[in-house]
C-alpha cells in the first residue's frame, strides 16, 4: 500500500510511512489532544486562540505560533460582520480536512494530486436558533461539498480516501460535546 | 420573555424582536443557506473563502469583505503549521457558537452577561484516520468545553441557553455531508 517515495502531494510519504510504523509499534502516539481558548468580545463577535496540545506520547514543542481566529455574524444576524460566522467555519474545517484526508491519503496510495477545489454550501432554518419550533433542528439541515479534483484517480477512489477525514466523522455522526460551568 | 431594551450583552434586542416576530410572520425568511469555498495549496495546507450568502428572502447585498480562513498541521502531521488545523477550527467554531447562543438568547430574556471565556479540549485517537484500526472512530471522541461566565445567571439558565448553538446541534447530532465529483 505504502511507496518509499519522498514527496507527494507536498506530503513527505517517508515521513508518513514512519508515522504509520511508529504508531503501529505503540499505539500511545496517536493519541491527540487539541485545545482552543474563546473569549468573547461583544455581542455575536469573539475570537479563539490555539497553540499547545498534546500528541505523538508528549506535550508539542515545536508550534511557535499561537493561531488566532475570529467569528463574528452579519447585519442580518446582528452582528457587525467582522469575521465569519461559526457555521461558516464549520464549512472552512470540514473542506480542510476533506481536502487533508484525500491528500494524505492519496500519497500513501500512490496516487498524484494535482489540483483540489470544492465549494461547500449548508442550509439551515433559524426558527430552531431562535426557538420558534422544537421540531425544527439549530445546525444545518445538511451540508454538500463538491469537488474538482485534477488527478487520475476514481472519483470512487478519491471517495473512499475522503472517508478518512477526521471533521467529516466529526459533523456527520454524533461527537458527544460536555459543557461545564466553572468559577 | 422579551424586553423592549435596545443593547443588552452587545445585542440590538429592538433589532432581535422585530427579527423574531418577522421570522413568526413568515418562516421563509428563517431560511439561510451558507457557503464557503476551499482552494488546495499543498500537503495539508489549504485556504478557505467565504462571503455570500442567502437569508431573510434574499441572496446577501450587505457583506463587504470576503474572509479567508487557513488550515495546516503542524509538524508532528506532516504539515509546515501555517494555520490552526480543522480539528482545532471545529473547537474555534463550536466555542464561539456556543458563546454566541448564550449571548443573543440572554438579551432576549434579559439577563446582562458581562463577561465570557471558554476552554476547549477534544481528544482523538489518530489510529482511526491512518487507518490503522476500524474500531476507532476518526474524529473526536469527544469535546469538553469549560465556560467562565461572569452573570447573575444560573448554571442551568447558561446551559439552557447554550442548546441553541447551531454548531453544538451540528456536531453533538449526526448531520448528512454529501459528496460530490464534478469535473
């Protein structure tokens, strides 16, 4: 399944193939803990900083840089429109890590990628955000993702390698999410 | 449950009450439909933009900027750790949805929030997006999400609140992803 080539779809397949190894040897490594800090600005507006989180049997020590990222809504939604919305970027994690997975992926399988693109569009009813009716859902209905993939690969094949991805798992079954308040 | 008072938690709540009553007066307008579009670089690393949208009966005229959003891994995932990863954007967009929910649903029922910050952890077992284990899910198997909330509210007014977050609904509950390859 695995080629010795060194690069592939700007992935080091060396790397990769050690990665896999490495984890089969000792199943510990693949255990990841990522982190996020939120703070909220005013209204629908906030901003989230990420830097530490731990992986591969240690805290990281190699990211220098802490990643901000911003939210905020639209006029329409009340808000002053300074960033994208949270749905949004719910869209923006889920294209990444598809388009993430088929590449990893990809490069272990030999496959070339040439070129990716794919635009993502969900549709949502806000009378469950705003309470209007219990039986209409909050998040989007569902969400479509369409690729254009410059590559020789099966659209069959480039499927499969997108199952992979970890956002796609992520939205499309249940991920159980605990809330606490603390002081 | 409504007041008549005009800024509550950075929330125009004249502009959230007539927003409510125009949605009660005709659910079309409740209807949004979100889109982004993903552009891969190479290996991990890819760019997401997002500007238009549809909501309240129309296709958007109000937004002026388009936002881009990055996506990388770090080192330790074969990345250059350009950007946040999608797993950590999945945190960045439920914590602020989450924040967000709490902030517009207390202004409309009046409750002050002076101050907000949460802590987001989601752990993963990366054996299931290598492939290594069927067994082992791809993404998280779960997130905690610890808010410090500076109210007179209760825990469980807080909690009850935060269910109106799309992105909680989005990633707590399954919601279908359809895939397509388009030439």
């Amino acid at each position: 399944m695995i080629t010795t080539a060194n690069m592939k779809n700007g992935v080091n397949v060396d790397q990769l193939v050690d990665t896999i190894n490495a984890v089969q040897g000792n199943p510990e490594l693949a255990k990841f803990e990522f982190r996020a800090k939120n703070n909220w600005i005013t209204g629908g507006h906030c901003v989230t900083s990420a830097k530490g989180f731990y992986g591969v049997g240690q805290e990281d020590t190699t990211r220098q840089e802490t990643f901000t990222m911003e939210c905020d809504h639209p006029s329409v939604l009340l808000g002053e429109d300074k960033a994208a919305t949270p749905v949004e970027v719910v869209l923006h994690a889920l294209g990444s890590c598809l388009t993430a997975a088929m590449t990893y992926h990809a490069a272990a399988n030999d496959i070339d990628i040439e070129g990716m693109e794919s635009t993502l569009e969900g549709g949502i009813d806000l009378q469950g955000f705003l309470g209007l009716d219990p039986e209409i859902r909050k998040g989007y209905d569902g969400i479509t993702v369409k690729f254009k993939v410059k590559s020789d690969a099966s659209e069959e094949q480039l499927r499969a390698l997108a199952q992979f991805s970890p956002v796609f798992d992520i939205i499309s079954n249940p991920t159980p999410v605990s809330i606490e308040f603390v002081k």
